[in-house]
C-alpha cells in the first residue's frame, strides 16, 4: 500500500500521543500573573539549559525573534544579518514595523557570516549612518539548506561584538538540529548571545511555541514588548506542556530526521530531473527542478 508522507516542512508535523497526554495533564495558570507552572517550568529549563538567566514563552519564532531584536535596539539602529535571514525575509517586515531599524544584508558562506565579513561593513560613528547594533545569525540557516554554525564559526564573531560593543540574537529555530549536528553543549550558547529565539514547534514537534532566553533584565523588558504585541496568553500552560515532553522526548530522534533527509538528498542528486542541490547537513533538502518534474517524485519516494 502507499503511505503519502508530507515533506514540505518540519512545521507540518503533529503531536504524538504521548504529547497529547502530557498536554491533557498539563497543570496551568494565568501566565500573564507569571502562575502557570507548566509555562515557568519550560522557560527556566530552557534558560538553564543554553546558560542564560531567563525564558519568555512566545505563541510564534517570529515574535520570539522580533521581541528580541526590539529589546536589543532602538529605532535607527541597524542589524547585521545573512541576506535570506528568516529575521529579515520570513517575518512580514517586522524589523521595520516593530523595531524601526535597518538591515545590513550579508551573502555569508552558505548564509553563514564571518567576522573578518561583518567587520567590513560595523558603520562608521557618523550621523549619515544608521548605529549597527545587532548581529544576528540563524542556526541552522534555513535558507541554506540547513547548513551547521559550530561553537567554533561563532566565538570569532562573539569576540569580534563585544570588542565593538554590538549585541548578538540568535535565531535558533532548529538549534536543536545544529546541537544533534556538531555534538555540542546548548550550555556554551549563552556565553555568546544576548537572545536566543529557540523553536517548539519545528522538528521537535509541538504545535505552538517558542522561548525568548537572555538575561533577567532583557526578558523583562521582552515582557512588556510581548504584551504590547499581544502575546501575553493566559492557560497556555497546555503548550508549554508539549515543549517539555518535547524536550524529554524527541530531541535525541532528529539524528533520524538527518540521516532521512542525508539520504533523500543522496536520491534526488541521483535524479536527472534534478538541476541543483545543497549540502544536507540536518533536516532541511533544499533542489532545484525544472517546471513540471513534480510528478517524477512518486520514482524516488516508492
Ligand atoms: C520557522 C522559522 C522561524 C519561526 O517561524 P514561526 O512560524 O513564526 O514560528 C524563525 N526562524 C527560522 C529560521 C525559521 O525557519
């Protein structure tokens, strides 16, 4: 018998059984007073686990993303970031809408930026130019094809920051794939980056959320920006519940979504009808094909 499998996105995946009971179980309250245990109890994991004082739980990684930007600037400020930065191409113009900063666009090595590159274009102080704030970087990058930041890519780019005085967000998104990826510890991300936008609802499953991390004095402030964005839920404890069964549960099998996807991609490059492919590094394949090659893909998905 066929079995259609769905491999637009790792948002299209649904919860599990075992999530949905840990959910029906989930012990709530009303967040907005701080009293839901559920959405405490995945913010302080989440913070302690990537070595920053605080969480903020967010019903979007693009409000998680934009909140931590806007805590990290002011208006006419600008952020460095990848040219295909989901911050800057995904997010509906929110750098603009909700933080009123510029974006100076970086081409990266498979959308990764290096320092000796962003420290070309860190603007001089001189009222014709907006103030570069922020250096943002995306891990995995999307865009790219879910290629790999190491600790070792992103130190060079930390020193770099704190030498200039800018501040660094992280999309993390899939951090989760990039940790399964390079073996490395969440612990040491903190050290790096004042924010950290770290993905639910992707590969690990959930159906909503993400969670904001920084310090204490950041997230309070990403609270007040939350609330104003009306993202201040109430009982959404059962959401956090999914995070944290998610946590417990499917971070260790995303190895099996990267070594699907290392053989998909091995396929499609063995296709003819195939004109271009990307690394697969994680969970992402990203090829190029002709108009109208769709119904080839029965041939290689049997
Ligand atoms: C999916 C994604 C986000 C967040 O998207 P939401 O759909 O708003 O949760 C942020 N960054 C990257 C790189 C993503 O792929």
């Amino acid at each position: 018998m066929k079995q259609e499998i769905d491999l637009r996105s790792d948002t299209v995946t649904r919860p599990t059984p075992g999530m949905r009971a840990a959910m029906q179980e989930a012990r709530v309250g009303d967040d907005v007073y701080e009293e839901d245990p559920s959405i405490n109890a995945l913010q302080d994991k989440l913070a302690q686990m990537f070595g920053l004082e605080a969480g903020l739980f967010c019903p979007s990684g693009t409000m998680s993303n934009q909140i931590g930007i806007k805590a990290l600037t002011q208006a006419q400020d600008e952020v460095i970031c990848y040219e295909g930065a989901h911050i800057y191409k995904y997010e509906g113009g929110g750098l603009f809408f909700i933080s009123g900063v510029s974006v100076q666009l970086l081409p990266g090595n498979r959308g990764r930026l290096e320092a000796s590159q962003i420290d070309r274009y860190i603007q001089p102080d001189n009222v014709h130019y907006p103030r570069t704030r922020v250096v943002a970087l995306e891990n995995t990058v999307n865009r790219a094809g879910g290629a790999v930041y190491s600790l070792a890519d992103i130190a060079p780019i930390a020193a770099l920051c704190q030498e200039r005085g800018l501040k660094m967000h992280l999309d993390g998104a899939r951090i989760f794939n990039a940790l399964q990826a390079t073996g490395e510890a969440a612990t040491e991300y903190g050290a790096h980056f004042d924010t950290i936008s770290v993905c639910l609802s992707k590969g690990l499953g959930c159906p909503v959320g993400s969670v904001l991390l920084g310090r204490a004095e950041t997230i309070r402030y990403a609270k007040r920006i939350r609330k104003a964005l009306g993202g201040g839920m109430r009982q959404a404890g059962f959401l956090a519940a999914a995070g944290l069964y998610a946590l417990a549960h499917h971070i260790e099998r995303l190895a099996e979504d990267h070594r699907r996807a290392r053989i998909i991609g091995e396929d499609l490059a063995a296709c003819a009808f195939v004109e271009e492919i990307l690394p697969v590094e994680t969970n992402i394949v990203i090829s190029g094909w002709p108009p109208r090659s769709f119904s080839k893909v029965g041939a290689i998905l049997p």
